[in-house]
C-alpha cells in the first residue's frame, strides 16, 4: 500500500508540472487504458458457455419465464 500511495504521489507531482497539451494527451491514454481494461473483462467469459449442454441451455432460454414464474410464487408464499 504504502508504494501504490508513493507512486500516486509522484505521477501527481509530475502531472502538476506538465502542459495542458500534455495533460490532454495522458487524459487521452487513460481513457484507452480503461477501455482495454473493461473489454478484456468482458472478453474473459468468451466461451465460457460453450460446453453447456442442450438441455441447460434450453432451460436457461425457452423456458426462463415459466422457471422465473415458479419461482416468483415460491417468494410469494
């Protein structure tokens, strides 16, 4: 902890000392690097259903509403 907070205060103290054009530029870079971040998250479960079996997949999809209905009336009770 104590080095994620002295790097944080380094790149603080470099960023007050550089251009606006500059700052433009790494605010340009960290919004990449959030993107890539948050796409690599989601392409992390590419494929995660791709051996699920017929029966499942069918009981996930056809008949959702039936099964959230029977639920729904268990909660109800």
């Amino acid at each position: 902890m104590k080095t994620e907070n002295r790097i944080r205060s380094q790149i603080i103290r470099q960023l007050n000392k550089m251009s606006t054009k500059k700052l433009k530029e790494i605010q340009k870079f960290l919004g990449e690097l959030e993107e890539n971040e948050t796409q690599s998250k989601v392409l992390s479960y590419a494929g995660a259903w791709s051996d699920i079996d017929d029966s499942a997949m069918e009981d996930l999809t056809v008949n959702l509403i039936a099964n959230r209905q029977k639920n729904q009336r268990r909660f109800d009770q």
